[in-house]
C-alpha cells in the first residue's frame, strides 16, 4: 500500500530482514506481485533459516539481492 502512493517515476525498493521463518501463509506469491509491479527486493537472512523462500523472494540477479549471514551478530556488524 505504502508503495503505491509513491511518485512515479521513483525507484521502489524492498529490504526484508528476516530470522529466515515467515510467521503465517506463503510470502512467496506477495514478492512476485511486488517485483511484477517493479519493486526491487533485498532480502537479508540467517542460514539456518528457510533459505529457499528467501532467495525466491529476491529480485534478479540472485546473488546480489540474497544475503545470508550465520547470525544477528553478523547481521549487527554488517549494517555498521
């Protein structure tokens, strides 16, 4: 909703930061509409997460939007 109020021509971007579990329903099919309406999406996770779900919510190129890390320690460090 928020995205849609934003100006046109503007870029959209997405940074999912996850322990890597979805908390209720497949988020999968919400990505795919997102990225389909041009929203670039990050998403950030912990490897013993659901690794698959997180990188099939990435947008294209994969490995420049996927980022797994060992834990919210690393996560801590990388954000600095």
């Amino acid at each position: 909703q928020i995205l849609r109020h934003s100006r046109e021509n503007s870029t959209k971007v997405i940074f999912l930061i996850t322990d890597g579990y979805s908390n209720g329903g497949d988020p999968r099919p919400v990505a795919a509409s997102l990225r389909d309406f041009g929203v670039e999406i990050f998403t950030f996770g912990i490897w013993q997460g659901n690794i698959r779900e997180l990188n099939d919510m990435a947008s294209t190129p994969k490995e420049e939007h996927c980022y797994l890390l060992h834990s919210f320690e690393e996560f801590e460090a990388l954000a600095r």
